[in-house]
C-alpha cells in the first residue's frame, strides 16, 4: 500500500492509497477515521475515485464522524 495523494480540508484530513486491487480512501478526524475501498475494475484512476468523492458522499462522511464523536463522548470517555 502506498500513499497516492492526501490533503486537508477544515472537516478531516483525507489519504488515498493505491492498493493491487482496490484504491483506499481514509478520512480521519481527530481520534477517528473511516475508509472505503474503491476497486481498481471501477475506478481505474485516482482521477475516478476523486469524482466519486460527491458533496453528498463527503456529507455523509461528515454526519458519520459526528455520530461517532457523540458516541466516543458518551461512551468511551470515562
């Protein structure tokens, strides 16, 4: 696994990793991340995964990272 290419942005700090079979993209926030696979057959491209990274795609990603942070305070946090 090697790291492709990674930026910032004011929610999280975003890493794509070209993989043999699959690009894999990590979203990370604080003491959180998430990651989503994107196959190589699908998306052949880092250009391919980076147009599948919609608005409502990213939204979304978002809204999880703040259901977690609820949980990681509510529960994990002691």
């Amino acid at each position: 696994m090697r790291i492709v290419e990674s930026w910032s942005t004011k929610q999280f700090k975003t890493t794509i990793y070209a993989m043999e079979r699959w690009h894999y993209v990590e979203f990370e926030a604080g003491p959180m991340k998430q990651g989503f696979k994107f196959m190589k057959d699908s998306h052949p491209a880092v250009g391919d995964v980076k147009d599948a990274l919609t608005e409502g795609f990213l939204t979304e990603v978002y809204a999880t990272f703040e259901k977690m942070y609820l949980n990681l305070k509510e529960n994990g946090s002691k």
